[in-house]
C-alpha cells in the first residue's frame, strides 16, 4: 500500500509542473495555512482527532512541499511532522484528503575536520552552515574544557554526525556521533551512547541535564513511539511523548529547571506550557486544567516547580498530562532521560558503552584519514511570511525553487 503511494508520487514529483519546496512560517497554524493555499477547512475539521493531533506538530522552519499542476492548482502538499512521519494532503477528484505517511530518508554519515582559526563554534559553522552542530560540539566539551584557556589556533577538532536527507536536501538536525578536540597535543573526546545521550572518554555523562518525573503517582497510560502502524485502522500514528493519566487537579510540575517560552491555549493540547532548559532541550505539558498563578511566558522555573494542573483540554479523552521532551526540535523518548540516575556509567551499561566507544574510535580514525566533506544545508529564502490576522501574504514568494 505504501509501495505503491509512493510510486505514483515520484512520478508527479517529476512531471508535476511545479514543485516547490517552503519553509513553515512562524506564527502560521495549520487551519492558517489551509485557508492561504485555498484548501478545504475539511482537512483539519473531517479527519480523525489523532491526525488533528499531528497538524500541531508542524513547526516554524520545517521544509515543506507543494506541487501544482499545470492550472497552478494545488495536487499535493507534503508537510513532515515529525522525525518519521509526513502529513500527505492530496487532490481525490474534487475532493481533498489526508493521511500520514512514513517520511522516506535516507541517512549519510559526514565528518568535518579543521584546524581551529577562531574558535570551535565559528569555524564549524563556517564550514558546515549547521548553527545545530557548531551547539552540539561546543555542548559536549563545555562542562570539562576551557577553550578561551586552553585553545591555541592550529589546534585541531573533528566530528562524525548522520545527516538525514529528504527529497535530495538535508532534513532535520544532524546527530553528533563522536566528536574530537585536541588541546596541546592530548585529545578529549565525546560519544554519543545508546540511550542518546552523550558521555566522555570515561563513560562520564557530560551534559547536566537531569529531567525529573513532572506528576507524582502518576500511571503511564501511553507510551512513547514516533511511528507505527495501526494494523485495523490501517494508518500511521505517533505519540510524540508520554500520557500520564492523573485525576484532575493534579500539580504538573517542571521537568528541570528552565525559561517559559509558551504558556496558552492551543487547539489540540489543550492549556499548554512549554519550557526550555540548557544544552537544547525542551519539555511540553498539554491539555492542563489551569496554570498556577504567576505562570507566563518568559518566566524562569526551577525543576520540582509547580507550573499547573493537570486537566482534559484540548484533544483529549480523560484527565492526564501528555509530556513531551524535544532536543534541538527533534522528539525523544521522555522515559530514557527519566530513568537517568546516575551521571557515570556502571556495570552493564558500561560495557555496552566502551563497545560502542571502540566502535565509534574507528569512525573517527578513519574520518580523520579520509573526511567525507560535511554538505552545507540550504537556506530557502521564499519562506512566505503572513499576517496572522488576515492569513494573507505579507510579501510576495519569490526565487521559488523546484526540486
Ligand atoms: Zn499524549
């Protein structure tokens, strides 16, 4: 079934007369974005409360695709919402519909090795256009290394990380795997671990943030997952975070400590409050009953803080918090972080880490002797801004660029 939707997508992708790739604007909701493109509001208000779901995980700066036929009318429009999954709006006859489908991507592993001219950041922004992986270096290195110190220029750094490309451009964040600094001749390095994490050389956990559970007594009521298939239902669905179902009125309480940088009502979560803690990472609390007093945006929380109560706003079929944890954008697993207790790695989870750390040493050796140049992600300047009181263009899109 997927197969065969594909192959009568490549086709169109070819022959369509136009496709062009956007970039997701800020501010821009879903149901904005149907009306701009003179799309049926059916397409949000007919479709099944968890794909509405889905239409809230677009976000700002989200590379998506629009293909017109030859009577500039719109065919298809694919948006991803998420690392896995893409919304697929097609033409069915007269009609529109939508399904989420799997994002086809494939992954390729780069390197980027330099000399330090100016500092670790600049240089590796320099060479890569990539802010994510100048921050993910920098990240590793921050808590054990004094570069303003220690650096001399010359000094030498190299990084491995997976670049996913989608529809031939780089899609999404790249994923540091192992990164390398050399200060005075002696090498520090940093490896990314099974449970996504980063580590030193000695098995030491070098980012210090700790997330704590954000209920009490709290049931897991669902589980994380960013893809599966409905074997009756027949489609793809993600649950981009955990349920926790508590009784109303329930304290939430934030994950770590960190700023607010939402805190409103929004369609499908209901009440909602997201904050943003160190080294690029974000927790989201949905569907609250209420927030606590005080509570806004721009506020900085400690972890443990009371931020609001749990509730059945928004999309929603019973009292729970549903808790999201984003690093750099991307959704991941809230219950791996959760169930970090200790800093160092022991035991078992040692072994496995100094086996991946071996693993990792020959992806460095070997990118050091032959690096596979880091390919510079695009910048689409046609992002179309609009005015969210009227949905219309603000600017007119130019320098459109197809596939
Ligand atoms: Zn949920």
């Amino acid at each position: 079934m997927v197969r065969l939707l594909f192959g009568l997508l490549f086709p169109l992708l070819v022959f369509a007369s136009s496709v062009e790739t956007l970039k997701w604007s800020k501010g821009e909701t879903y149901l904005m974005f149907l009306q701009r493109l003179g799309l049926p509001q059916s397409l949000y208000y007919d479709i099944d409360k968890e794909d509405q779901k889905l239409t809230e995980e677009v976000r700002t700066g989200v590379p998506y695709q629009v293909m017109r036929d030859a009577n500039d009318t719109v065919e298809q429009v694919l948006i991803p919402v998420s690392e896995e999954l893409q919304l697929h709006l097609y033409r069915n006859g007269t009609d529109f519909s939508l399904e989420a489908i799997p994002i086809i991507a494939s992954s390729k592993r780069e390197s980027v090795v330099l000399s330090i001219e100016h500092s670790p950041y600049y240089d590796i922004l320099k060479a890569t256009g990539s802010k994510q992986l100048a921050q993910a270096f920098v990240a590793g290195f921050k808590n054990s290394l004094n570069f303003r110190r220690d650096l001399r220029k010359g000094d030498r750094l190299a990084m491995v990380y997976e670049q996913k490309y989608r529809l031939g451009s780089p899609f999404s964040m790249p994923t540091l795997q192992v990164a390398m600094i050399e200060l005075r001749g002696k090498r520090h390095m940093v490896y990314l671990n099974s449970d996504e994490r980063y580590y030193d050389e000695k098995g030491r956990q070098v980012e210090g943030f700790l997330l704590a559970r954000p209920v009490r007594n709290a049931r897991i009521s669902s589980g994380f997952t960013r893809r599966r298939y409905h074997p009756i239902l027949k489609r793809y669905r993600a649950h981009l975070g955990i349920d926790y179902a508590a009784p109303r009125g329930t304290p939430i309480m934030a994950a770590g400590s960190g700023r607010i940088i939402f805190a409103g009502r929004t369609r499908g979560y209901g009440n909602l409050i997201k904050i943003r803690h160190s080294d690029g990472y974000v927790t989201l609390y949905a569907h609250q009953k209420s927030f606590r007093r005080g509570i806004r945006k721009g506020k900085y929380v400690k972890q443990g803080q009371i931020i609001g109560y749990v509730g059945t706003t928004g999309l929603s079929t019973g009292p729970h918090l549903h808790f999201g944890l984003y690093k750099n954008g991307r959704a991941i697993n809230p219950a791996r972080v959760v169930q970090v207790t200790t800093k160092k790695l022991t035991g078992k989870a040692r072994k496995s880490f100094l086996k991946r750390k071996a693993d990792l040493d020959d992806v460095l050796t070997e990118a050091l002797e032959h690096p596979v140049a880091a390919s510079r992600l695009e910048t689409i300047d046609n992002a179309c801004f609009i005015d969210p009181q009227s949905c219309r263009p603000l600017a007119p899109k130019e320098n459109n660029e197809t596939l």
